[in-house]
C-alpha cells in the first residue's frame, strides 16, 4: 500500500510542476488560445460543409446524366 501511496504522491507533484511549466512557456495567453482555436475548427467547419456541397452536386450532375440516358 505504501508503493501505491508514493505513486499517487508523484504523480500529483509532477501533474502540478507539468501544468505550472505549461502555463509558464505557453507561447499565448489562454484567451488567445481558445480564440485561435475556435477559429481553427470554424475554418474546419466551412471547409467540410464547401466540400460536401460540391461533392453533392457532382453526384447529383451523375444521377442526371444517367436519367438522361
């Protein structure tokens, strides 16, 4: 028991000093981050649904050509 008690302890200290030097190097604050971030997936979003949309009208010209015959 006392092994997994200095396992738990460990992993808490380290958990505290990865965060704490996470929050020092971070390169922008949080804010900015999350801006970045939602403007990422923003981008994602449009580019997905531009490619869908044409995606379903090159299958909808196909399904009319084979109609024509």
């Amino acid at each position: 028991m006392r092994k997994f008690g200095n396992f738990v302890l460990g992993a808490l200290i380290g958990g505290l000093v990865g965060s704490s030097l996470v929050m020092l190097f971070a390169p922008a604050s949080g804010e900015e981050i999350r801006n970045e971030i939602e403007d990422y997936f923003k981008n994602l979003k449009e580019e997905i649904n531009r490619a869908a949309d044409e995606k379903r009208a090159e299958l909808e010209a196909q399904l009319e050509k084979m109609r024509a015959g």
